[in-house]
C-alpha cells in the first residue's frame, strides 16, 4: 500500500495488514491510498478494506 499526503510525498507501507505507527505525526489536508498488490480470492472478484483509521 502507497500513501500519498497532500504535500505530494509519499510512503509505502509493507505490512498492509497490521498497524503502522509514524515516528513523526504528518500533517496533511488528504492521504490518498493506493492499492499495489492483492491476493487473489475464490468467490468474489473485488478487493475489500476492512478498516482504516487515520488519527
């Protein structure tokens, strides 16, 4: 997962199924999420997010 915050940096998270903690808070007006892989299931053809959290 790649987040883009609204000063056009960006930071790839690697573990996308756990919690990331910043070592500094980040300020910004968005945080654009995207996806880069996914894993394919055996029902259904979308991809689901289950929770996100911003703080």
């Amino acid at each position: 997962m790649e987040l883009e915050f609204s000063d056009g940096s960006t930071m790839e998270l690697e573990y996308n199924d756990s919690r990331t903690i910043f070592d500094e808070p980040v300020e910004t007006s968005f945080i654009k999420i995207k996806i880069l892989e996914v894993e394919s299931g055996t029902k259904y053809q979308n991809t689901c997010v289950s929770e996100l959290k911003a703080l």
